[in-house]
C-alpha cells in the first residue's frame, strides 16, 4: 500500500468518525446531559420532554426514509451536519415549540449523516481491503463523551459560582448549546474539507466499479463491496433482522435518554454528572473491543456478537430498577454504553451483507428506519406512565423488549444455514 493510500484511508476514518460524532453526540444525545439542567431551570417540563425525544426520533425515522434509494452519500454527510449545527445553536433561543422543531430537523440530520456514512465510509474502506473498517463507529461514543464532560464541567462550575454571578449570565443550557453549536460547525468545516481530500479518489473507485474492464485491474472484488469474504454469506429473513433492529431501537431509547435525569432525581449532590461521559466512554471503548475480538476469533459472527450484546444491554436497562445507587447507575451506563454502539454496528454489517440477497433496498437505510421507529415508541410510553418513580416500571419493559429481539434474531436464516462470517 503506497503512502498515498494510507493518507487517504487515515483522512477517511477522521471524516467518518468525526462525523458520527457530531451527529450523534450532539445532534442526537447532547439533549441528554442538558436535559437534567433544562428541567431545573424551567425551560422544559418532564412531560414535555417525551414528546421533545419523539419529535427527534420521528425526524429520524423520516431522514432514514428519505434516504431509501439516495446514492449521493457525501452530500447528505455535509447536508446533515450543516443542519445539526444550526438547529443546535437555535435550540439556546427556542422556547418549547420551536424546540419540537429543531428536536425533528436535527433528527432527520442525524439520520442522513448516519446512513450516509454507513453506506459512503464503511464501503471505500473495505473496497480497499481494510478490514477494521468498523472502528468509525468509536466517533459516537467519542462524541457522546465529550459532549457529556463539557456539559459536566459547565454545570458543576455553575453549581459551585455564586447567585450573583449566575445572574449576570443568560440561562447555562442556552450557553451550552451555543457552546456545542460552534463545535459543531467546526466539526463539519473540517468533514466538508476531508471529503474533498479522498472524493476523487472514490469517484475513481466508483467508475472502475461501474466499467467492468477497468474493474479487472483492481485487486478487491466488486461484485459485493461489503464482504471480503469469496463465500457469499447466507440469506438471512430480513423481516426478522428488521424486526429485531426496531425493537433494540425500543430498548435502548429510555436509559439512552433518560439516564442522567434518573440520575439526578435517584442520587445526592453532582454525582449524576458521572453517568453520561461513562456512558460515551464505554460505547467508543466497546467498539474496538468488538472488532479485536472478531478478528481474534473467526468463528464468532456478527449475528453471535448482536445476540450477546443485546442480552448484556437488557440486563444493564433493568439494572436501575433494581438497584437504584451511584454504583447500580454506573454499572447500567456500562452494560448499556458498551453495548447499544455494537449491536448497531453489527446490526449495520449485518445489513450490507445481505446486499446482494437484497439488491432492491437500502439495507442501511432500511435498518435505520426501524430502529427510529422502535426509539420513537419509547419516549411516548413515558407519557402514559404516571408518577415519581415510572422508571420502575418502564424499565422492566424496555429490557424484556430487548430479549424478544435477541429470540428473532436465533435462528434468522431462509433456509436453515449456518453462518459463521457475515
């Protein structure tokens, strides 16, 4: 491989994990640590904040939708992300109703940025035969970290300042958001830069792909640039993997969002601040877990490592219920942090495995449409659960619903074959 080639897929895992990042730790989870402060300061009401999730989760489930049949990744990559800044520094200046109306655009942004990436990243990498290409993942946990610590810093800070220095600035969470609105821009200048560094070189790859004599010449098989594997995998019931993807969606979605805020009503003092830079840490960490553990062991599918994780994550979803303290929350932002970013990268590869079984679809598309679907459930089952404590019930829930998921996902095959590369 020529220094060339290296730079250009150094440059491609920077752009990809840079932009997961920013769409999803900022555009789809920075609500989660602000939520707490916006709650105390008034801005918001419990109540409201389930429909401010759904709102979100349905511009999700559209963004994915729109994406069906759209080829022009990179342009979706930058529309997205241009669009999660701007609907992140106006969340600063909203009141309640304009806020349902950012909480949708940024959710169809983060869903553009996502299925894009998915489909643009993950193919030009294992067109060239890297075989790690997974790692871009690690960008959301990246992000969900770093937006939880900057919100953690500046709440603590606010917390220990004096009442008249408070009151000398506007409200913290319209700061935050402002805060996160420039990192955000910053963030996409540099996507929108890196993409023009490795786009001709991928329209090169895409014409060599499309010229069948030009083809001949290249080294990967472009026949199905989603597997290096010459067997090709088995069939699987898309049904079932669409049905079980859309129900991690439902799963997850409660401790995803609502983590922090159980929380800081459960535990004493500023403790709560903890629980979401955990959460990211533990979601980037557990990407590159995965991959090492997948490339150590052969026979470990991807089907095997969704399975497994999605246990592990109903088990940490029930967690809070039945051990509501800083080391029962902690324990749950692990089982859940380190899990929900392997079940959707797997469940994504899973997807572009099935592409030529499947060649009508936009499987990532597809996948990413059920799972908004099953997230948007989520919230709304908030509010018709009434009192202090929903979370003991709603909990319960959500980690049963992950358990049927795995059950679907059993024996998932058309025709009863076994699969152990997917």
């Amino acid at each position: 491989m020529s220094q060339s080639d290296r730079q250009q897929i150094i440059f491609c895992f920077i752009l990809a994990s840079t932009a997961l990042a920013v769409a999803m730790g900022i555009g789809r989870f920075a609500f989660t640590p602000i939520l707490p402060l916006m709650i105390q300061e008034g801005k918001v009401h419990l109540a409201q904040t389930a429909w401010l999730s759904s709102s979100n989760y349905i511009g999700y489930l559209v963004g994915a939708l729109s994406l069906l049949k759209s080829k022009r990744h990179p342009l979706f990559v930058v529309l997205g992300l241009t669009l999660v800044t701007l609907t992140t520094w106006l969340a600063s200046l909203s009141s309640f109703a304009w806020l349902l109306v950012l909480r949708f655009l940024a959710g169809v942004a983060s869903a553009w940025v996502l299925v894009s990436i998915s489909a643009f990243a993950i193919n030009w990498l294992k067109s060239r035969q890297v075989a790690s290409s997974g790692l871009i993942y690690t960008g959301v946990g990246i992000g969900i970290t770093l937006t939880g610590l900057i919100c953690s810093y500046f709440i603590f800070q606010s917390a220990t300042a004096t009442i008249a220095a408070q009151s000398s600035l506007s409200p913290l969470s319209s700061r935050l958001w402002q805060y996160l609105g420039v990192i955000a821009l910053l963030a996409t200048l540099l996507v929108t830069f890196l993409l023009a560094k490795i786009n001709s070189q991928f329209a090169t790859t895409a014409a060599a792909k499309a010229n069948p004599s030009k083809a001949a010449h290249t080294k990967p098989t472009h026949t199905n640039p989603t597997s290096s594997s010459i067997q090709p995998p088995a069939k699987l019931k898309l049904a079932n993997v669409l049905t079980a993807y859309g129900l991690f969606g439902f799963g997850y979605i409660l401790p995803a969002t609502f983590l922090p805020q159980i929380a800081k009503q459960w535990l004493s003092g500023q403790s709560y601040l903890l629980i979401w830079p955990f959460f990211g840490l533990a979601a980037a960490l557990s990407v590159v877990l995965s991959q090492r553990l997948q490339r150590r062991f052969d026979n470990v599918s991807l089907l095997g490592v969704w399975r497994v994780s999605q246990i592990i994550m109903a088990v940490g979803t029930l967690l809070p219920a039945l051990w509501q303290s800083l080391a029962g929350l902690m324990l749950s932002a692990l089982m859940v942090g380190g899990t929900f970013m392997v079940v959707t990268m797997a469940g994504l590869q899973v997807a572009a495995s099935q592409v030529t079984h499947y060649p009508k679809y936009n499987l990532s598309a597809l996948m990413t449409a059920s799972f908004a679907f099953g997230q948007l459930i989520g919230p709304l089952t908030a509010l018709v659960a009434t009192g202090k404590n929903i979370w003991l019930a709603l909990l319960p829930v959500s980690a049963i619903v992950l358990l049927i998921g795995v059950a679907l996902l059993w024996r998932p095959y058309q025709h009863q074959q076994s699969l152990n590369h997917v």
